[in-house]
C-alpha cells in the first residue's frame, strides 16, 4: 500500500480514526446483543445480524488504517534527523 500523505494529515487524521472506530464499537455493543435478546431492531434478525458484520468489517478497516498511520508516524518519527541551533 503506497500512499504518500503528510505526518500532518495523519496527526489529523488520527483522533478522527479513533472516534469513529469508538462509535462503531458502541453500536456493535447495542446491536450485537440485541440479536439474541430483544426483538431485532431492522426488522428481522438476518438484517440485524448482515449490519452488524458490515459494522464489523468497517471497524477493522478502520482500525488497519489507524494503526498503518501509527506505523508510518513513528517510522517517520525514528528516520528524521533534527538539528537544532547548529
């Protein structure tokens, strides 16, 4: 995965990453134990049940991005040389 993106992007990029992750986690709480539980909130519980994989498969997306921009950061972080006053 080339991509060149600037270490501030991915500092920006970051909080926003993790809120989302942490959102997608919250209705995965809500949604998952609603399956077995309570009356399905979509409708039937298969809807229920394919949204909670699709929420599913976005978080650990999400969660590879996030860690792919931790990776490059502190990468670029080790490599960089700064020379302060001389």
């Amino acid at each position: 995965m080339e991509e060149k993106i600037y270490i501030v992007e991915a500092l920006h990029e970051l909080p926003i990453l993790h809120d989302r992750i942490n959102k997608n986690k919250e209705k995965l709480q809500e949604y998952s134990s609603g399956v077995s539980n309570i009356t399905p909130v979509f409708g039937t519980e298969q809807e229920q049940r394919n949204y909670v994989a699709a929420l599913m498969q976005s978080t650990k997306a999400l969660l590879e991005r996030y860690l792919w921009l931790k990776r490059c950061i502190a990468y670029t972080n080790a490599m960089s040389k700064v020379e302060i006053c001389k």
